[in-house]
C-alpha cells in the first residue's frame, strides 16, 4: 500500500480502517536463497536492498524477538559522516546520502532532519585534529565546516563560555548530519523489504547453523530448521554469541552504552552538540525530548542496562556546557548491548566457512550507518565483492595490521 | 478568589496561609498544600494542555505519577518545566504558569489539532510529510517542532546548586506507607541499618488518604507516631521528600532528596537538591499501588481523576474538584471514595459501577452501567451513563472519579529486566522473578492491598531481611485494621468509544490503539513506539496497563501473552542538576597546578588548560600586543641566552628493585639493559598493537632505581600499563612503582647559558661541567645551600638544557631564584607556546605525533626497536600493514612562499594529482612561525616522507581555505646535528 | 641549610584554616612523607622494618597506625616531623637493607585535617567511605570530586584527607563546599 | 556495581578501571617461532560470552592492584574476585 497525500486525508475521513498492515507476519519456509539473522534496523535493510537494488528473491529475516527491539530501537539517532579515516569515511558518506532519499526511496517517512552536528574544540590541539578531519570529509566529497567560538554563540547562546572549565575555541561542523526517528527506519524498510516480497519472521532464534563439508546449508531457528543458500548474521551485540554457533570467536566485545531522554520541553537545540572535554552528545527530538548520551560503561555486559557512574559522567558534561538544563528533568535512560570491536570500526565480510557472512563490530556508532550496511552487505551476499565503499571492512585486516582506528586507542574495545 | 473548595478537616496547616499565583492568578492555600490541591481549593480544575491535541486537562491523580497538571513552577532562572502540580509543595509567593498552549490556557489556538484529530492519528507522521521531499526541513519539521514540548526552559543557567552523596545502610525501604513503615519499625528494632525514603512530603503513604483507623488512631495519626518512633532510634535514617530513582547493579540505589523545592530559594550555601548513591546489603520495596484510570469517550475533561485522587484531595488536602460529584468503578475501592467524600458533604450525583450486584448505599445512588460520554469544554459539567438495562441517563457533576482497580508499584523491580508477572486474582502485574540482587517487595507493591496485610506483609518481610542478616528481630505490635478482600472485575475500556483516552499526556486512544493492531504494530513494544502510548513524563503508569488489555483484547489473546509492562529508570523525572551535582561550570574538573602557578600568575601568564593542568603558555611583556610576540620573544631569548619552563606536568614514575631494568627493558621497545647509573636514555613505549604509546626518559639514578619520564597526557595511563605488565604478565619481577609526578617541581632550563645559570644555584660540589655532567647525564644533587634536587641533561629544546628538580614546596622559590639570578643573562621564563616552538623546529614528537595510530617507523624510529629482545609491541609492529614501503614518515615542510602558513591539519598532495582522498598523502601534524628560521614550518606524515626531502608538494585545507606549495625537509630544523645539545 | 622559602600546597606561606557549623579544616603541612614497598620476596622483612621505623606493627590492609599507613598490597606510607626529618625518604633508604624500596613522598601530596563531632555529615557529600562506621586507624583511597585521596581516621573527630598536591585548591573547594553544605 | 575486593572488602566499581578478559594475562611468548601468530589471537580474538566472564579490573582509585573479577555478563552478578598477580603467578606467569 502506497502512502500518499490523499491516502492520508480518505483514511482520515473514513475512519483509518483501509491501512493494511506495513509488514506481514511471515511463516518460515523450508527454503530460501538467503536468510538474514537479525531483524533490526542492519538486518532488514540489508533484505529491503538485496530484494530491490539486486533483484534477488526468496529471502527471510530471522529475528529472535520483534524487529528493530535492538540498537535501532535504543539509540540517539543520529546520523553523520563526519569520520577522519579513508576506510570509513567513504562508507558514512555513501551512508548520508542514503539518507538523504531515504523518505522517498521508502514511501515512508523516518523524519530525517539534517538540523547539522557540531563537534565542539576545547584546545588547540583538538582543533588541529579536527582540522585534519574537516579536511578528510571534504576530500571525500562530505561538508564540513569550521566555526568560531562566536558562529557557535549564534546559534548556541546559552553555552556556558563565562564559567567553563575547558574554553570553547570552535567546532567542528557537518551541516548534513543531524537526526532519524530511529524506530521508523526498521519500520520502513521492513515495510519496504516487505513489499518486495521478503518474510519477516519474528520470534524465530537461531540456535545453531547447519554446516556441511564447510558450507552453511541453513540455520537451526526456535521455530524449525530453515534452508538457505547463504546466511548473513547481522546481530550487532549478539555477534559473539552467534557465531561461535559456527565455530568462530571475533574480534568483537558487548559493551553497554546507556542513553538519556529528557522529559518534552519547547525548542532549544537546533541540531547535534557533541562536547570536545567530556562525554556528553546531544540532541532534540521533534517531540521536544532532549536526547543525549555520553561513553559507553566500559564492561562487557550483555545486560542491556548500565550504571549510575555513566548517568552522572554524562550529566555533568550536560552541565559543564549547559548550564541552563540543571532544570530539565531526566526522563528515561536505557542501555543497549554495543558490538565493540578491536580498532572501533565495523566487519562486512565473509566466513571462512562458504555462504556464511558477517556484518557487525558496529560499536556504538550502527544507527548512523544503517543504509550504507544494509546496501553494502546486501552487495557481498549478491555478488560475492565488497562494495567499492565498505572494501576495509575485513576480519583480516588485525591479521595484517590494516586497522582502521578513528580514535587511535588500540585493541582496547572499550576505549573506541 | 476564595477556597470555595474547601473541605473540613484534613492535614493542612490553616494556621499558615500561602498567597500563590497560577497563570498571574492570585490564590491563597495553606501549608501541607500541594500546588494541585490549592488549586482545586481554590476551584480550578483545568492545569494544562495535552501533548497532540492540546485538550484541556487537570489533574489526573494525587501524586507523581500524574500525566496532566503539569506547569511552569517559579520564574526567571528558576523557571521549572513539567512540574507536576499533584507533588509540588506550595510555599508564600509560589509562581506557576501554564505550559504548551497559546495564547492562554482557557483559549488555546493550537487545540485546532483536537478538531483535525482524525488526521493525526496514531502513526501519522510516518505516512505523511513527505511530499515535496524537500518541505520536511523548512516547512513540516519546524511547524512540529513548535508545536511539540510541553515546557520550556529559561535558557539561563541555573542558579542553585547540587549535592551529590553517599549512604550506607543494611536495609534500604522505599515507601513509607503501612508496609514500609511496618517494616522500617521492624527493622529497626531488630539493629539493622536502616533507611526508610520516601517521596512524599508527609510520611505515611495512603494513612494520609484514607479515613480509616489503625488501632485506636487514625491512619495518619499512626503514621506520625510511628514516624516520631523511627527518627527516636539512632541506626534509622528517615528521608521523605527523598525519591529512590533505580535499583542499579549490586544493592546500589539512586536516589533524590529535595532539599529546597518546598521553599522559595535554597538557603544560602544549601543546595535544592541533593543525588543519594545508597548501598544496601539489602533492598525493601514498598512502593504501594497506583490506582489506573477507565477508558471512555471524553474521559479526559477537568474533573475528570482517579477516585483515589480525589479522595486523597478531600482527606489529606480538604480540598474536593467540585461540589458535586460522581463515581465510576469496577471494584470497591471507588465505593470508599464516594463514601469519604459523602461525609466531607460533597454531594455524591451517583456511582457507577460496572458490576452487577454492587454493594448499596442509603445516601447516593448506585448505578450498574458505565459511562458513554461526558460533555463540559473547560470542566467536567455532565456525564451521560448507559445503564445495563439499555437506558441512558444524563447526570449532572462537576467532577468525576474513576477507579480502574490498582497496579502494584512494581517499577523498581524492573530496572533490571525483571519482568512483571500477571495476577489473574488482583488483575494487575505484581513483581516477576529474577529482582534486583537483595530486593525483597512487600504490601500492594507485590498485591497485598489491605492495610491489615500490607502491614503484617512488611513487618514479616523486614523480619526475614534482618535474621538473613544475622540480626534476630522480633515483630513489632501492628495495629488492627481493615482487611477488605478485592474484589474487582476488571473493566478497561468502554466499548465503542470515538475516542477514549488511554494515554492522557500523549493523546493515545483506544482507537489508535486497535489501529496499531490494523497495521501489525501488536507487540507491546511496538505498540508503545508506534503510538507514544507509555511514552509520556509519568513512563506509562497511568497508561500502559490499559493499553496493553484493550491489545490483548483485539488481538485475542490473554493479557500476559501480548506482553508485559516494563519501567526503566529514573521512577521519576529528575533534574539534571543534581545527577551532575557539583561537578559543573568551572567546577566540572579539578584543577591541576603547577608548583610555579603563584609566581606564574604574579608575572601576568595566560594560563591554558592541558588535560586538568593549567599550564603558563606565555607571558606577555608589557607593549607586546599579540601573543605571537611573547612567544617569538621567549623563543629567540632562550635560544640566545636561557630559558625557564615549568615541566612538572610530564608524568614521573619511580620504577625500583633489582628487575627495574629488565622491567623497563619489556616496557620499552628500545634496549634499557645497559644503561649505566648517572645517564638517562629516551625510551619509546609501544602498545601491545605495535603503535607507539608514550615516549620519555629513564634516567638511571641507581642500579635498581630508575625514574621513568611519561608525557603529560598519558601519565595516568602509562601507570597504569606499567603496573598490569609488573602485577599481571611478570608478576615475579622484583620491581615496585609509584608515581612522583607532583612530588617534584621540576624545571627545564635550557639555552647556551644554561649551565651557567646552573651553576649559580647547584652547590659548589657537584660537578655540572660538561665533562662531569654530559649530555644525558642525570644524578642527586643539592641546590641553594644543600636542599635536595635531582638533574637530568636532557633538551626538548635542541638546546643545552637541563631538568632540575626540587621537591615542590620549594619549586616557587627555586624559579623565583633562578631568575634573579639569570638576569644577568637576561633569562626568560617561556610558557607552552615557546616549548611547542622549539620542540618542533627540533622535529622532537609529541601528542600531535603519537596520536594512537602511529608507529616507531613512521616517527623514524623503526630501528629503535629491538628484535633481540621480547618487549612490549614488538611482536604485532612486524605486521605487513605496519611496514608498508610507502608508510607514513615524519618529515618537516617549510614553505614554498616564506610568507605562506603551514597549517596543522592541512593535507598532503603530490604536484599534478586530483585533489581528492584516493590521492592524499599525508597530513600536517604540528605547525608553528619559526622566528629563528623567519617563516612557518612544520612537521607531519608523508608516505614515503624521508625520501621525498626536497620535493615540493601541495598542502591542502580546504576546511580552512589554504591551498599552496611546500617544501619537503628534514623534521630537524635547528641544529640538525645536535651540536648545541652536547655543548 | 638552603635559603629556599617553601609554599603550602594552596599556595601561600602559612598552613590555611577554616571553621564552619563546629567542623575545623586545617591544612597540614610539617608532616613528610615516604612509601615504603616491599622487595619480592621479601614482604615480611619490610614489615618488620616498616615497625622497627614506626615503633608499632606496620598497618594491615585499608589500617593506619600513628605514624603509618597502608597503601597498597605490601606498601606503606610512612609519616614523620618535616621539622626533623625533611628528608625522611633518605633516611629510610639508609636503614631497608634491600627490603623495601623506598620513594620521596612528601611534597606529592596535600593534606587536610578535618576535626569536629559531624564529620559523617561532611564526608556523606564527599565520598563513599562509611564515615559512620569509623572508630580511628582506618585508611581509605577513594575518589572525592573526581580526585583520588587517601581518608585516614586518626579518632571518630578527626580525619585527614591527603590528596594530590597539584589539586589542592580543588579538593579545598570541594571539602569546604560540604561542609557549608551539610552543617 | 561493587567488587569484593580480596583485601579491602566490598569497593564501588566506580574506583576501577576495566581492561578486559582475563585471558590477556597469558601473554605468549614474544621469542617463539610462530609468536606473531599467536599475539594476533591475543590481541584481537575474544570470547565475549553472555555469561561468566573473567575479567582484569585496575583499582585506580584504590590500592592499585589489579583483580580478576569473575561476572556474569547477562546478570553482573560477580563470584568471586582475586588478585591478578596471584591468578597469574597460579597460571604459571612466574619467572
């Protein structure tokens, strides 16, 4: 069913009782082409693109629970492609522009508002490093501007500058980026996926892959043995424990990373704020909800709740730069489970056992890149080759020393 | 306007009368009012607007939970978005506006969206909007954003302060009501460590609300009596006003203590409020029940609240919504309602209830049936009831409770995904398995709904808790009271209703609700983010239990089956302020000073934030206009002559035992077998990825003790990684470690004339001659007449230079010294600025170079790194990836055009190339003017740098606006060979 | 004898004192400082020095005896009079025998005592030490406004805070802070 | 979260730093043959399970000793707590 203006305004007069569902609840069939394990926001738009970009048919998304009840459903929803190094950048790049046609691709409206994201530059060295990184997304072909602490005043004026403990010497600014409605993207690509003719089967787990002669021959599921000719894992914090169903240990650890909702307040933030000398990134929804986040607790935990410590670290960033939300009232924070890997940046690659594919280590930055991970894994399944964009995204790249690691920390997962 | 809904009785102070303002209205209440049960006093039942539609609202409930009497509490600064009128303690001169509507709460333009409702359905956004694609930003998205929010901000900082803390205890019960106080009594009795917190303001819970008698007293006579008992024993601590936010892992809770909200401003130096960290071996939840409401068509007008909010408002508060009112039930808790209020003589119109056989009363009239509609734009004014007969009746009322039957408080017990059981006998979800480590729950929170049970439920509970703990308690005498049975049947929704509200601050309907089910948004969480149901400010404890029956209703299913009812921390809302208490403004980090910050600042120093220190980073002389004078200044001199700078901030690692060397020997990738004692060696440290880590000195000052230099940034770090590779990889090396960082005031004095400065203050019998103390020497020595000092001969400098050392009480006396004493060679104090100068016209590496990606080839140290042993890093710098042909080297870039910038940052391109990321070929790390060379230069990556000397290539920063030539040379600017270093 | 003035870790030449609601905040500075580790192997001896230099058994774990404190496993800090023994580390060195290892502690630090009967009251805003349950000798390393400090309770009404010297004004501030704010 | 530290008692977590699975203590040896081999398992393979965990925690705050922590992932339950040198010395990390 296409929505449309007028759609809209009959239903509207006739009662809403034409909307159909926006997916079916599929059966599984004995057989498919691909399986997807994973029905969250990754997951399904990797179904909705190997479906329509590359023809492909008989597919299914497996998902243990209901679908987008992962990261996409518990994140910050922000999207940006402000990154520094050659194997990302590309990628988060092609990720924004998938963005950009998003509503239109979908007929289904995620409400991606490109209200812009700023990075805001404490000393002096930080602005040499954001230099540089301003620098490498415009060689890549993104925006990004560099603003001084009086352009940031503009459209900031309540930042603290008077009382701050680290000076604010400008930012760093992508006027692309800015927010999704992160529910409504698994809606509208599993709406999407759907109409092309994808099942989307809910409350089916994999318990184990079926593996014959070192090919995967389908997966083992709560709700029977389903064939397929190739199976993608796509289960972001829950990497570890599914593929060592198929023998494999990753270079992958579950962290959790908490985030913060306000309770509904008038318009103060126009876009993103990311502080330079703290953990503290923020934003405002279209419903008026401040949402904001800080460092991930810094533990394995696949426990999807974190601690108070994170609550107050990421507070106190709010009130190092905000002052003026001492007054805002903290209405909800949840955790989710973080697939942190070595050098911070994601896998979209092959298995060493034939038709097994992997697509995770998203750490906490999966939401921002969902398009671009669903269209480039989508691009592996169909024809065997890593999209032009998402080429560095090897598990043998820590074999080879090729890591691809934004913030310089090391194997440390817990420090990207 | 005078109270004329005011009843007799209640626990007010009319002693003390309260002159508040709502929307500039001027009102009088009296203490023990809440903003809420003033208002309604006073006769005003419409607080706010809802969310979507803009429907006008009052107060849904007595307590936190509310979803629709929120307001803008005080003014200016203070100005307090969403706070609930329901819990808002009145005090003189209370300031409280109505919030999102315009241009007045009686009249607001935008509940047009009531009339559009049908096009603003559940899910609408993500169908609409869309056309043309470009519109969202300009047009749709600020028009809902305007219209989304409830309350606004001031937008100024604010003005009180907040504490944060830490408590101890064995027993932590939250909820001070028959069965937390019961428990507290208990508890406290038997020795434990008790803490008894509770949100309210009054302790006692429903006491407070109800008529009924524990023993000889009233309810809330007992609870005063039993508080005065609790606060008498020394191991209990009594907190009201104190909300217990989340249970988080191991016994630790969160909680808030609003100091200050019940006055007009925090006396001075208090703070409003205070972020309680609790640690409890073990955890009593006893947060009652939350009684939840019926959906109907137009259940939502002022007037219109749950039966036990009206009835606390007439017990506790004496305050009733109008004169006439009426009852809608499912159970006999209503009946209570109609019953209180009958004898505070406010007429009952009638009770609905939507049992047969209900119970009978002489005074009020007693339907069977249920409510189809209410009419009333501004306030409730009429209710129009279908009877079970058929018939409809048409019933006058200025106000209407609704009671639903009761949810246990179960959310505490989910904030660790416990999930909520069903309980088919109460109809309600009671606590699930799998609690909170050390959480017991007892009385209504887990469906003991009596008075008499909640009692024995938490006496009993706390006497477990305490002999668990090895206390032996005995059960405190109780007094006798009600033991009423439930008896309910559930009831959730009227059917057929156009639009009955479930979600009251959102504005979900049943119908959105069912239209959820149409589009296959059925499982709870989906139907909770397709339609914002249990998305409002109270977390859906007034909503979600609705929401969820009419769902299993349509679905066909049970109850459980469609899901469950979840609750995330914090209970409720709290402020920012307090979770980041003190730590904000100028006071969100400490801050860390320099040994010479006194004399620092009386020579006029601009200070600049390195990690927590605050470092000198010049100082400008008086006719200096820019600060590129001062450092060129402190440059040229201390070139010329001597410089003094303040390096106490490098970390510094005592490293000890007969292993210290073998130690440093796997810490380093350099060889530190051999060092002799008196000489220093600089060492890089990589991680075990192979990229370079930190780099510094050890100087060796004896054959088992060496003193470890760190970089000022990773000194915490560093440590830390010496003491897993002592503790955790060779855990039998004799080696011990400490930090000296702030020990030592130490200062670099650099420049051809430094070792005659030296030699004025380092006394006459040691050696410092060139000969006795050469290049990378280091050694104990005493200054000024014999105070201890260490020396070390190393330069960043490229200088001859020296790092003295005192302990750093004296390291303001010592600079103040040296540079009286250097006058005569008119020395210069140089700050961070001249130190970033001559460290990269030396081509010396720092944090800009070891930015966590780098390795020893890049910084041209591949050599250093020694294959003969097993150190740190080694192994994994072998990698392909790490030793590509044309890696990443260190070079330096001058100019092409001396007049021309060489900005850090700024990217590398071959002449000729596309301009593009597919041909970049490196980056400038660290920039600077050279005013010993007269132009800028810099240091950066280029692959294949140190064979690319004297290539002009083009530097790039579009981000900046810089696009020309420069040329590629050696990272050594000055002093290539390093002759002024050894002089 | 050097000519060299000395600075109190806040800054000024005399020691600072505060009093508020009854509690006294008092900076100490004639106290020096050395810690004292173990040498593998050698564990008990350098207890057994650790009580030869203190003249009383060298603290157990989280215990601080009069002159001593326990500051990690096999570790302690040793106090005496900066008066007379500003140069305690190297007295020390003298007298370990290859025991202990031994480092220069005093000016590391800073110190402040804080005296009076609601100390609890104080220290509930500062840290997660269970002041309540002090009876004196105990001896804490623990976080107060982000600044790891040592809490040694010398008596139920008097506590010393040693934290880092570089910091001084800061955990001042945060000391002084509390106290206005809880009594 | 609290960990039990084996000399000091119950600690908040907050006065900790995490590294990470306690399988980092097995170093291997950086002289062997095929030691690139097995430092790349090292340094980049993990378990990760959902369940028990052995973990290095730094008492940064504290006493600065380093702890194996035994967690559960899924729970935070922690069973019990060591001191890392002693763990390590048992699984012949000594000399």
């Amino acid at each position: 069913m296409r929505y449309s203006g007028w759609k809209v305004i009959k239903e509207a007069l006739t009662g809403h009782r034409g909307w159909g569902p926006a997916w079916r609840d599929a059966t599984p069939q004995a057989q498919y082409d691909y399986v997807i394990i994973g029905g969250g926001g990754h997951g399904l738009a990797t179904a909705y693109y190997l479906a329509k970009q590359f023809k492909q048919s008989r597919i299914a998304v497996v998902e243990k629970g209901w679908i987008g009840g992962g990261n996409v459903g518990r994140n910050t929803t922000i999207i940006r492609s402000n990154y520094l190094l050659d194997g990302n950048e590309p990628f988060y790049e092609f990720s924004l522009k998938l963005w950009e046609g998003l509503e239109q691709e979908l007929n289904y409206n995620a409400m991606v508002s490109q209200r812009g994201i700023l990075n805001l530059i404490h000393s002096d060295a930080q602005r040499d490093a954001f230099t540089r990184r301003g620098n490498a997304m415009i060689l890549n072909g993104a925006d990004a501007e560099l603003l001084s602490t009086q352009q940031i005043l503009d459209r900031y004026p309540f930042l603290n500058v008077n009382d701050a403990r680290f000076p604010i010497k400008g930012g760093l600014a992508q006027h692309r980026g800015g927010t999704v409605r992160h529910d409504a993207v698994a809606w509208g690509y599993a709406r999407g996926a759907d109409q092309c003719g994808v099942d989307i089967i809910q409350n089916c787990e994999v318990t184990g892959f079926r593996i014959e002669n070192g090919t995967v021959k389908g997966v083992e599921t709560s709700r029977g043995f389903i064939g397929a000719k190739k199976v993608a894992a796509c289960v972001a914090g829950s990497s570890s424990r599914l593929m060592e169903k198929a023998g494999m240990r990753l270079p992958i650890e579950s962290h959790v990373l908490q985030a913060f909702v306000s309770e509904g307040l008038k318009p103060v933030l126009p876009g993103v704020i990311t502080f330079g000398a703290g953990h503290f990134y923020c934003s405002q929804s279209d419903k008026g909800g401040l949402v904001f986040g800080g460092d991930i607790d810094g533990y394995n935990s696949y426990a999807q709740r974190g601690n108070l410590p994170v609550v107050e670290d990421v507070a106190e960033g709010g009130m190092a730069i905000f002052p003026m939300l001492g007054r805002a009232r903290l209405l909800r924070m949840w955790g989710g489970i973080m697939d942190m890997s070595m050098d911070g940046s994601p896998i979209i690659d092959r298995t060493h056992v034939d038709g097994l594919y992997f697509n995770g280590g998203w750490c906490y930055g999966g939401f921002k890149a969902t398009p671009a991970s669903g269209y480039a894994y989508a691009h592996l399944l169909a024809t065997d080759r890593p999209h032009e964009t998402a080429t560095a995204y090897r598990f043998d790249r820590f074999a080879k020393g090729r890591m691809i690691d934004e913030k310089g920390m090391g194997n440390q997962p817990n420090l990207h | 306007m005078t109270q004329k809904n005011r009843l007799q009785g209640g626990l007010i102070d009319r002693g003390q009368s309260y002159t508040f303002r709502f929307d500039g209205k001027k009102m009088t209440g009296h203490a023990g009012d809440t903003l809420a049960s003033a208002l309604l006093a006073n006769g005003v039942r419409l607080m706010g607007r809802s969310f979507k539609y803009h429907r006008p609202r009052g107060p849904l409930t007595a307590g936190s939970e509310e979803p629709n009497a929120i307001v803008e509490l005080r003014e200016g600064a203070r100005q307090e978005p969403n706070t609930r009128a329901t819990t808002a303690e009145l005090f003189d001169g209370l300031v409280a506006k109505s919030q999102n509507r315009w241009p007045s709460l009686a009249f607001d333009a935008l509940s047009v969206n009531d009339r559009l409702s049908s096009f603003f359905a559940a899910g609408f956004y993500y169908k609409t909007f869309m056309w043309p694609a470009a519109f969202w930003e300009k047009l749709y998205e600020p028009m809902i954003r305007r219209a989304a929010g409830l309350g606004s901000l001031s937008l100024q900082n604010d003005p009180d302060s907040y504490d944060k803390g830490f408590l101890h205890c064995d027993l932590l019960i939250t909820g001070a009501g028959p069965s937390g106080l019961a428990a507290a009594l208990t508890a406290g009795e038997s020795g434990l460590q008790v803490i008894l917190a509770d949100e309210d303001f009054v302790i006692g819970g429903r006491l407070n609300a109800e008529t009924f008698s524990l023993g000889d007293s009233l309810g809330s006579d007992w609870a005063a009596q039993t508080v005065a008992r609790l606060r008498s024993m020394p191991n209990v601590r009594v907190m009201p006003r104190t909300t217990v936010l989340g249970a988080f892992d191991h016994g630790i809770y969160g909680a808030v203590e609003r100091v200050s909200d019940h006055l007009a401003v925090p006396e001075a130096d208090k703070p409003r409020q205070i972020l309680w960290r609790i640690y409890s071996k073990r955890s009593l939840l006893t947060a009652g029940a939350l009684e939840r409401p019926i959906a109907f068509e137009n259940n939502d007008r002022p007037g219109i609240m749950l039966a036990s909010a009206m009835r606390a408002y007439a017990n506790r508060w004496a305050a009733t919504p109008a004169q006439r009112v009426a009852i809608f039930t499912n159970n006999d808790d209503g009946h209570r309602t109609a019953a209180d209020l009958h004898a505070k003589g406010v007429k009952i119109a009638a009770v609905i209830d939507t049992r047969p056989g209900q119970p009978i009363s002489i005074d009020y009239e007693i339907l069977h049936g249920e409510i189809i509609d209410t009419a009333g734009r501004l306030g409730l004014r009429r209710i129009t009831v279908r009877l079970a007969s058929g018939e409809t009746r048409e019933i006058e009322c200025g106000a209407l409770g609704v009671s639903g039957g009761w949810n246990p408080n179960v959310s505490l017990t989910c904030h660790q995904r416990s999930r909520p059981a069903w309980d088919e006998n109460i109809a309600a979800f009671i606590p699930g398995g799998d609690l909170p480590s050390g959480m017991t729950v007892a009385g209504a929170a887990r469906g003991v709904f009596s008075t008499h049970g909640a009692l024995t439920d938490g006496a009993e509970a706390a006497a477990r808790i305490a002999a668990d703990l090895g206390q032996t308690a005995t059960k405190p005498e109780l007094p006798k009271a009600e033991d009423a049975p439930i008896q309910i049947t559930p009831f959730w929704h009227v059917k057929d209703a156009k639009r009955a509200w479930v979600d009251q601050q959102n504005d979900v309907t049943a119908k959105d609700v069912k239209l959820a089910h149409q589009e296959n948004f059925v499982s709870v969480e989906h139907l909770k983010r397709y339609t914002t149901l249990g998305m409002a400010t109270d977390q859906g404890k007034t909503s979600n239990m609705a929401g969820l029956a009419i769902m299993a209703e349509i679905a066909g299913k049970s109850i459980p089956e469609v899901g469950t009812t979840m609750y995330r921390p914090p209970y409720t809302p709290a402020a920012m302020g307090v979770l980041a208490g003190r730590s904000r403004g100028k006071d969100f980090r400490p801050v860390r000073k320099t040994p010479s910050h006194v004399w620092a600042e009386e020579q006029g120093a601009v200070f600049v934030e390195v990690g927590n220190w605050l470092r000198a980073q010049w100082f400008p002389r008086k006719g200096e206009t820019t600060w590129r004078e001062s450092v060129d200044r402190e440059v040229l001199q201390t070139r010329k002559s001597v410089g003094i700078c303040d390096v106490t901030t490098l970390g510094k690692i005592d490293v000890q035992g007969t292993d210290a060397a073998a130690f440093l020997n796997r810490i380093y990738c350099n060889g530190f077998a051999k060092l002799a004692v008196g000489r220093t060696r600089y060492g890089l440290m990589l991680r075990e990825d192979g990229i370079a880590m930190d780099d510094g000195t050890a100087a060796r000052l004896a054959d088992d003790h060496f003193v470890v230099t760190t970089t000022t940034a990773n000194a915490v770090s560093v440590y830390r990684h010496m003491e897993f590779v002592r503790q955790c990889l060779f855990p039998d090396m004799d080696v011990q470690l400490i930090s000296t960082t702030e020990a030592w005031a130490q200062f670099s004095v650099a420049g051809p004339n430094a070792r005659k400065l030296l030699q004025k203050v380092v006394d006459a019998e040691f050696d410092i001659s060139n000969e006795g103390f050469p290049f990378m020497a280091c050694g104990e020595i005493t200054v000024c007449g014999g105070l201890r000092a260490r020396l070390f001969r190393i330069s960043f400098s490229g200088e001859l230079a020296y790092e003295i050392a005192v302990p750093t009480r004296y390291g303001d006396a010592l600079i103040r010294r040296l540079m009286r004493e250097g006058q005569e060679f008119d020395v210069v104090a140089y700050g961070t600025e001249a130190l970033g100068v001559m460290r990269i016209e030396k081509g010396h590496a720092a944090g800009n170079e070891l930015n966590g990606t780098t390795t020893a080839l890049n910084l041209g140290m591949g050599r250093m790194v020694s294959q003969a042993k097993d150190s740190i890093g080694t192994v994994l710098s072998r990698r392909e990836g790490l030793n590509d042909a044309d890696a990443l080297k260190l070079v330096g870039f001058k100019p092409v055009d001396p007049s021309k910038k060489v900005p850090a940052g700024a990217h590398l391109m071959t002449i000729g190339d596309p301009v593009n990321a597919a041909h970049d070929q490196g980056y400038v790390t660290s920039a600077c003017y050279s005013p010993n060379l007269g132009h800028h230069i810099a240091i950066g990556y280029l692959k294949s740098g140190d064979q690319r000397l004297g290539e002009v290539v083009r530097l790039i920063s579009p981000l900046t606006g810089f696009d020309h030539e420069v040329e590629v040379v050696s990272a050594h600017f000055v002093d290539p060979e390093g002759e002024r270093l050894r002089a | 004898m050097h000519d060299l003035i000395a600075l109190t870790p806040l800054g000024a030449h005399k020691p600072r004192s505060d009093h508020h609601g009854g509690v006294s905040l008092i900076e100490i500075t004639d106290v020096a400082l050395a810690s004292v580790a173990a040498r593998l192997g050698r564990e008990a001896d350098a207890a057994a020095l650790v009580a030869k230099i203190t003249g009383i058994e060298a603290p157990a774990a989280a215990r601080a005896s009069d002159c001593a404190f326990w500051m990690g496993p096999d570790q302690w800090m040793i106090e005496a009079s900066f008066e007379t023994q500003e140069d305690l580390a190297q007295q020390l060195a003298a007298q370990v025998n290859g025991a202990a290892s031994v480092t220069e502690q005093t000016d590391a630090w800073c110190r402040f005592d804080l005296k009076g009967d609601r100390l609890a009251d104080v220290f509930e805003r500062l840290c997660n030490a269970d002041l309540k349950r002090f009876t004196g000798g105990e001896a804490v390393r623990t976080a107060i406004e982000h600044l790891g400090c040592f809490l040694i309770c010398r008596s139920p009404g008097h506590v010393s805070v040693i934290g880092p010297r570089s910091s001084a004004g800061s955990l001042h501030h945060a000391l002084l802070t509390a106290m206005k704010s809880a009594l | 979260m609290i960990i039990n530290h084996p000399l000091l008692g119950p600690r908040d977590a907050a006065e900790f730093v995490y590294k990470g699975d306690a399988a980092l203590i097995h170093r291997p040896d950086g002289m062997a043959p095929d030691a690139l081999e097995s430092f790349i398992e090292y340094g980049y393979l993990r378990d990760n399970p959902a369940g028990e965990h052995r973990e290095l925690w730094f008492h940064e705050q504290g006493d600065r000793s380093w702890l194996v922590v035994s967690r559960n992932t899924l729970t935070h339950e922690i069973t019990s707590v060591e001191l890392a040198r002693d763990v390590a010395r048992r699984e012949g990390r000594s000399k």
